[in-house]
C-alpha cells in the first residue's frame, strides 16, 4: 500500500493529514491498539459512533443505500424504508419493473466465501474510510496550491501566458479526474466526513454552483437504485443520468444507426462542460426540480426549508467565495483592474471543466454504452494491452482502470463491494482485477426465471473469454 500512486502523490504533497502506513489488519487479524496515524485528528471508534448518528439525521442517504442491490449499508442498519418516490425502488406488487416487467435483481454473493474472494466483499474499516477523506482533502490543497503557482508565474512571467497556462492547466485537469475518482470512492465507502468542514471540499472547483455534499450522494444512490443493468438505465425508477444514456443510444443498435448517433453523441462533452453531470450547475438544477419529494396533500417537504435550502445556500456560498477570491488573484497581482478578474478565472475554470467532464464521461458515458461492453466481451486485456495501460495512465492507475472495466461489478454490488478503485487502494489492483473477474464468471445475479438481458449475455460472453485466456 505504501507505494500505490494516491499515498505518493500525498507524501510529495507532504500532507501529514494522510497516513502512509498500511490501512488494513495485521497479520494475526487484530486491530492495532490505539489511534493509527489515519486517526490522529479523529478517532476511529468515535468517527464510526458519528457515522451512525449521521445516517440518522440524513435518513434519505439511509434509506436509499439500504434500497440498493445486495447487502444494506451496515452503519445505516436502523432506518427503515422510505415511502418518497425519490427514496425508494418502483417496482409493482409483484417486484417488477414497471418499465420493463423485468423482477428486481438478487446479486449472486458467493456463498460460502471462497478466501480469495473474501477481502472484495470485506467492510472497510474506520481506518480506511478516514485515510480517503484525507486524501480527497489533500487534493483540494493541492489545487489551491496550483492556482496560487498560476497565478504567481503569469506574474512573473507576463510574456510567456501560453507556456505558464499549459503547464498549469494540463495538470490541473489531470487532478479533476482524480478528484471524481476519489469522490465516488468515498461515497460508496465513507459517506459522511470525519470532520463537518470537509463535505464543503469534495468538488468545488467542479462549477460555479454545484449540488451539495449530502444531495450529491443522494443523486448518485438514485442512480444505482434505477439502474441494475448497465444498459436497462430508469428500469427501477428515475435515474438523474437519462439524458446522457439517451444521447449515446437513443436510435437503437450502434452498427445499424451509427450516422443517427453522429447528431448526438458529439454533444455529450458539451453537456458535460456546461454543467449537465453530477458535480455541475445543469446537473444541480435538474436534482432540485425532483428532490425533495413533496409532503403529504401536496405540501412542502417538512425538511426543504429546515434541512435541504441551508446546505444549498452553505455549500454554494462557499462554492461562489471560492470562485471570488480566484477572480480576485486574477486582478491586482496580475497589474489588472479588477473588472478583468474574470479572464484569470475563466481559464481556471476551462481546464477544471475539462478534468471533470472527462472523468464523467468515463464513469457515466462509457461504462453504460453498449459499444464499450461488446469491446470488453472480446478480452481486450489481453488484445489491447496497450490501451490499458495507457488508460490506466490517463485515470490515475490500474486500480482506477478497474472500475472500468467491472463497473457493472459495482453497479451489482454498490454497497457490499463499493467501487473497485476503492477496493485496488488497499489491496493492490491485481488482487481486485481477478476478483472481479471471477466474481463476474460466476454470475452477478441469481437466475429469477427471467430472460438474460443484453447485458447479461454480454458478461458470459466476456467471463468465459476472460476464463480461456488464463
């Protein structure tokens, strides 16, 4: 672990908030006496006390996790179901979808647990759950740090704006994908900070407003709860991310209608750019035109005014103070008035918009297309080698890379697995990589007497070319 490319990039931030010892049990499988390093601010045990408590007060998170495929979120153990459309699963009386009929899936967890597979379906210790919230806050003083050193080489260097911003904007777009990464591991395995300060870090330089910590969460369990099958998006439900998947395959068959396509998919970064993912303006005002749910006789959710308008108005006020104080470095330190801040900020803002749409476009885009799953039924681990390993560079890392690659792996398993990427930071991505791989060959879901989706075929098909490769 104290190798892995995220423990480097903290170690040369020299962020001491991050530890570089190993986040997993000794070899006896006792826990350390004690506060580890990743405990120094906050302890383990108390951290885990908060974490329930915070389930509590923020019941919709609860309730929608413990709706997903699999497994409930253990620390969300005591809330119930929720009744709000915008919380639960839509299925009929009879468990079925009501847009495809199809019965909600059953995730295939091995059972009994062969031990090579044990440590994929491991809870994740307190220990850990801190160690990536340092992480992620490691991050946003890293891109601090940046566009500070921006803007003092546009100072220093007046002449040379092409050579300061390139090497500025590269990468700081490079760290806005790693900034997504980290945000859905920490989402699917560490939901609530270890410290109130740090849910207003997780994805500010994103936009110029955005969805707060907690809805951004909230929007993302949505999707997971709609959407079991890769390529049966809203099958459960509404699923916050239609718009892209109708965009990608709205004609039908790619091989039959890809001049149809060439009308929309251009358009997807676009979207993307202007705001319309999940840590985007476009994105949030979609959100707020579905969430909350409206209380009984259709009066106002007792909790909009109480609960949800504070957060919005909190996380944007520091959002907006953010993007003022860039505006304002791009002023007097620059020799400009301050009526042109905003020529430094927008191009701040131009390659953070590029690193994040490129990530969702990665997370959201591909893994959910049927081009990019028929390409990985065909192996191409060990037919495109170099494109892994090039992709792999691109994310941030293998263990990024898996996710991927097994993302439907994830979407089976959202709270019992998380994410693979998660997964790979602690035990290595070679380890996840053939978990995953096995856990896929063994089936997903339970048969229900159901037909085999289109992506059901698809992953028998890449399992049993994975399995003759060996």
């Amino acid at each position: 672990l104290s190798s892995g490319p995220d423990l480097q990039e903290v170690s040369q931030l020299r962020i001491t908030m991050a530890s570089s010892a190993p986040l997993l049990q000794n070899e006896g499988g006792k826990k350390k006496s004690g506060h580890s390093k990743a405990s120094i601010f906050y302890g383990a045990d108390e951290y885990l006390e908060e974490l329930k408590k915070k389930y509590a007060h923020d019941h919709e998170i609860a309730a929608l996790k413990n709706a997903l495929p699999g497994e409930a979120d253990p620390n969300a153990a005591g809330v119930g179901a929720s009744n709000d459309k915008m919380l639960k699963v839509e299925k009929n009386n009879e468990n079925r979808s009501h847009k495809t009929n199809r019965l909600f899936p059953t995730p295939n967890k091995p059972d009994p647990m062969p031990k090579n597979l044990a440590f994929l379906f491991t809870k994740i210790t307190p220990e850990q759950m801190m160690y990536m919230w340092n992480v992620l806050t490691a991050i946003f003083v890293t891109q601090c740090s940046m566009v500070l050193l921006y803007c003092a080489a546009l100072a220093t260097f007046p002449d040379h704006w092409w050579t300061c911003t390139l090497m500025f904007g590269i990468p700081f777009a490079y760290i806005a994908i790693q900034n997504i990464y980290i945000d859905h591991d920490v989402m699917h395995g560490a939901t609530f900070p270890p410290h109130e300060w740090q849910r207003f870090l997780t994805h500010c330089f994103a936009d110029f407003f955005s969805l707060p910590w907690e809805e951004f969460v909230l929007e993302h369990n949505r999707h997971h709860a709609s959407t079991v099958d890769l390529l049966e998006q809203g099958e459960f439900g509404w699923d916050p991310e239609e718009f892209h998947y109708a965009l990608q395959q709205w004609a039908g068959p790619f091989a039959q209608n890809w001049y149809k396509y060439l009308l929309t998919v251009p358009w997807i970064p676009v979207i993307h750019f202007f705001g319309l993912n999940d840590t985007g303006s476009l994105f949030a005002l979609e959100w707020w035109c579905h969430f909350p749910d409206e209380g009984a006789g259709g009066k106002c959710n007792k909790e909009f005014w109480s609960k949800w308008v504070p957060r919005r108005i909190k996380h944007n006020a520091f959002v907006m103070s953010l993007w003022a104080c860039i505006w304002l470095l791009g002023t007097w330190p620059l020799g400009r008035p301050l009526s042109e801040g905003w020529r430094f900020m927008f191009t701040v803002s131009f390659f953070a918009r590029c690193g994040f749409s490129a990530a969702w476009m990665f997370i959201t885009n591909f893994t959910h297309s049927l081009p990019w799953n028929n390409f990985l039924a065909q192996d191409p681990g060990r037919t495109w080698p170099v494109l892994h390993d090039v992709m792999a560079l691109v994310l941030g890392g293998k263990h990024r890379w898996n996710e991927m690659l097994f993302h439907d792996v994830h979407h089976a398993f959202p709270n019992a697995v998380g994410t693979l990427s998660q997964r790979g930071r602690f035990h290595g991505w070679q380890a996840v990589h053939d978990a995953a791989a096995e856990v896929l060959h063994r089936g997903l879901w339970k048969p229900n007497g159901d037909e085999e989706t289109q992506m059901q075929k698809t992953q028998r098909k890449r399992s049993l070319m994975m399995k003759s490769t060996r």
